[in-house]
C-alpha cells in the first residue's frame, strides 16, 4: 500500500534529508587514499551523534554499520571494515540514511578516490545524469515507469547497463516503502504519480553486464563480471509545486 504524506510530513522528511545530505558531503571530504571504509563509518556514526538523530541503517535486518561502503566491482551494502584500504583510482559508493523525528532519509553517492580514467569518470557522471532524469518525470499524473524508463534509457545510449535485482521504493516511517521503483521498463505503465508520493530513485549501473551476486557475508552485491559499478540516489517529494528533491545540499 503507498502512504502518501502531508505537507508537514514532507517537511519532516526534508530535515532527515537534508542532515544525510550534510553528513556525505562530510564523507566525501574524507574520502582518500589510505583511508578504510570503518573509518568512513565511525565518522558517520560521530556526525549521527552530533545531529542527534538515529542510524536508518544500523540493526536493518542485522546490519551492524550505519553506512554502506561498496568499493569498485561491489554494487551495494558494502560492509565497512579496517582491512577495506580505499586506494589511488578507486571508486566507492557511500550509501547512507537516517531517522529524524521518526521519518526516513536516504541518498548515495559514488566518489572517486584521487584521479580515475575517463571511462571511470564518465561511469559516475552518466549514473548520477541518470538520476537526474528520473527526477525529471516526478510529476503528477505521469507514470512510475516513466521515471523508470528514463533512468535506463540514459544509462544504456552510453553503452552501460542498469542492475535489475535492487530497484529504489518508497520511503517515510519506514525505510522500504510502496512502491518498488525499477531502474529499467517501458514507459507510461503502472503507478500514477499523485501529490504526497515520496520515492527513493537510485540508479546502480555497472560497466559491463547487469548481473549480480551476493558474497558470503550475506549482504554485499557484486557485479557478476567483476566490472565496476557506480550508485547514485535521492529521495524525492511530489508536491503541488513539482518535484523536491530532499536530500540535497
């Protein structure tokens, strides 16, 4: 069932947004060469202290850390650990969310550490291009494959490919929300877009072929090729005035 907000929820989801919007770019600052990603998770931890808001990830169905940290070939839920060595040319998705005043917010970005190809560049500049023109179809009346169709039409003119196993969903008092918000589809099916929607839109693009697989650990997806993988999410609010996104700077 999707719960549609009110103005004033919104308005709630916009201060959990904009505090995990603050604490990436705080994240993204400390993202260098010889820095692990449990290091990226105890300062993302302090900064949940400081704002005095609660971890949206941590104790997630067991998870232990209130950050995903997903290095290269990794898609999602990278685990964060002290032998996980960020180094020259890497890139890392930092997914991460929190709970203020009992709502959701939830963004990832993919940075790259220190200088990276062309090709590596132009992998996270067409995922989050692609984010962008999801966003672009958050309009009322329109359908929710539009934002779909938008993502994956982007992604693949550029030669990548869009995962299909984790979608973005909808977002409020709980973390995963109606409705499931694929990547991939034709346009103009499915869910109306009406006042009060409030999604999570997150592309995951690999370089080489869609598929994944989970490792051992239980929660970190992989490209099934070894290829390189890039992640990039908002949450977003469809109000009488358009699209809002919540988790901008």
């Amino acid at each position: 069932m999707i719960v549609l907000k009110s103005p004033r929820e919104i308005e709630k989801m916009k201060k959990s947004g904009q505090i995990v919007a603050a604490i990436l770019q705080e994240l993204k600052a400390a993202t260098k060469p010889g820095v692990s990603t449990l290091s990226l998770d105890q300062l993302a931890e302090r900064w949940i202290e400081k704002f005095k808001v609660k971890s949206a990830f941590k104790g997630y169905k067991g998870y232990k850390h209130c950050l995903c940290a997903s290095i290269n070939h990794e898609v999602v839920h990278g685990i964060p650990s002290a032998k996980r060595i960020l180094q020259e040319g890497d890139i890392i998705g930092l997914d991460f969310g929190v709970i203020s005043e009992g709502y959701y917010g939830d963004s990832a970005i993919t940075v790259a550490v220190g200088k990276v190809s062309p090709q590596i560049q132009t992998l996270l500049q067409v995922t989050e291009q692609s984010l962008w023109k999801g966003i672009e179809k958050i309009k009322i009346k329109n359908h929710l494959s539009d934002i779909s169709y938008a993502v994956q039409s982007h992604v693949e003119k550029h030669g990548f490919s869009v995962v299909r196993e984790f979608v973005g969903h909808g977002i409020g008092q709980a973390l995963h929300e109606d409705p499931p918000v694929p990547n991939f589809g034709e346009p103009h099916q499915g869910t109306l877009l009406q006042e009060g929607l409030v999604l999570a839109v997150e592309p995951m693009v690999n370089m080489g072929k869609p598929e994944v697989f989970i490792l051992n650990d239980g929660w970190t997806a992989v490209s099934a090729d070894q290829s390189l993988s890039a992640h990039f999410e908002h949450t977003i609010a469809l109000t009488a005035e358009g699209a809002q996104v919540l988790t901008l700077t």
